[in-house]
C-alpha cells in the first residue's frame, strides 16, 4: 500500500485555483520530488499531505488514513514528520526546546539519543541552548528537517530544504533522506532545484499551474538532456526555469558562514 496516495487533488484558495487535479503517489522506501517554480502548488499540496491546510476536492490519503476527516488527520500527523516551506519555528524558543516538543507531542521523548546525534550531523550542537530568533534562513532550514526526521515515523515531507543552505547541510539533508528511506520511511520534497532533485529522488513529478506536466524517474532529467527536457516542459507551459542548485546553494553559502 502507498504510504501516500492522491487522486484528482484540488485545492482552492476563494476564486484561486492553487491543485488543480494532482495525481501522486509515495511507496515505503521511497523519495518522490516535486518539482516545478513558484506557485506552481507544490507548496500547497505538501500542506494538506500533512494536514496543515485541508483539500479541496479528490482523494489524499495519508498511511491508509483519509485526510478528509479531521479525527483520521490527526492520526496521520503523528507518523508524519513535516518540514514547512517557511515558518514552523518559534522565534523565542531554543533548539532544544523546539526538539523537547517535537518528541513529546509524537510521543518519542525515547528519541532524543537519535537528536544528539541529528543535532551533530546539522551542526547545530553549538546552539542547542540559543533561541532560533537569530538565526540565518539556513540554519533554520536545517532545524526544520532535523525535527521533520525526528517525527517522521512512516512519511516524511520537505518543503524546500535545500533552500538557502551550505554544501554541508545540503550532504546533511541527503544523508538524512538516505537513512529514512533505509528504514521504509516514504519521502516527497518539494523544490525547484533540479541538480538536486535528480540526486535525492527516484521519482520526479514536474507540477505546473497545479498540474502533473511530466512524471518519470530522477534519472530522466540528468544531465544536459535532462535539464532541456525540464526547460521544454517549463517553456511548453510558459514558465521559466528557476536557479540551479549550484546557483542556489552557492548564493545562500555565505549568510551561513556569517550567522553561524
């Protein structure tokens, strides 16, 4: 069974179409990619997967349990592990504090051997005890996927997170999704870098105006075919290709070197 299924998703802000009739799927051991530019929905749908904002019309299912129905939501959220596109931490609370909470609310406060040693991999030991309030745009990226793997008991979900952070969290990141995917944890991220897209994943789902334009595997868009193949399809749609992750990650390396 597919730890997340999805048919005919729609989701509507008022009179703004954001999913207009997505179809996914995410299988144990899976990584499963989103890619596509700004507001194309990737966003939105990561959200009502993990049940921060609800569907508007179709099937989402999350570990059998319909995303529909509040109560079975709820149920859904406790194996699931949530890294947001932006957001998610409170300014006033200190690393520690953040991951205490995560774990209690999940009912894994057994874990926190499992945190020390996340905390290590991020680099983000140092500032266990400082509230995120000063951090840069990529430490806070990290933050967001170590809690997003604390609590991600059969699905994990991130939101670009990628954006903004250095070689290391990058190496960090995919070590990450590597050990869940080794354990069955299914993963969908989100994002709009291809390179990386192509070197974390399996499968990639390009989403334009809401919609599935391509879906094949990560190897599919390799390479320079790869990239012309993603830039066709953009431009097919009238949507233009957005930074590469060199680009990217290059951009943010020095807010990271600065604030860290």
């Amino acid at each position: 069974m597919s730890l997340i299924s999805i048919e005919n998703l729609l989701i509507s802000y008022g009179n703004v179409t954001a999913v207009n009739g997505l179809n996914l799927t995410v299988n144990p051991g899976e990584v499963v990619g989103l890619l596509g530019g700004n507001g194309a929905g990737k966003s939105s749908t990561l959200r009502a997967i993990s049940g921060v904002n609800p569907h508007t019309g179709g099937d989402l299912y999350v570990c059998g349990h319909n995303m529909a129905d509040p109560a079975q939501v709820e149920r859904a959220r406790q194996v699931l592990g949530y890294c947001p596109d932006v957001g998610g931490l409170v300014r006033e609370a200190t690393v520690r504090e953040h991951i205490g909470l995560a774990l209690a609310m999940h009912g894994n406060t057994h874990l926190w051997p499992q945190a020390l040693d996340l905390l290590e991999r991020f680099n983000l030991t140092e500032v266990l005890d400082r509230v995120t309030k000063g951090f840069s745009h990529g430490m806070c990226r990290r933050l967001s996927v170590l809690l997003a793997a604390l609590t991600a008991e059969q699905v994990m979900v991130l939101d670009e997170p990628f954006d903004g952070v250095d070689p290391l969290g990058v190496e960090a990141t995919m070590t990450t999704i590597a050990q869940a995917t080794s354990h069955g944890v299914g993963v969908l991220i989100s994002t709009h870098l291809l390179d990386l897209v192509v070197e974390a994943c399996d499968r990639v789902i390009v989403v334009v105006d809401g919609k599935a334009a391509a879906v094949d595997t990560a190897e599919a868009f390799s390479g320079e075919d790869g990239k012309r193949k993603y830039a066709n399809l953009l431009r097919r749609y009238n949507t233009e290709p957005e930074t590469s992750a060199h680009d990217s990650t290059d951009s943010r390396a020095t807010e990271e070197t600065h604030t860290s």
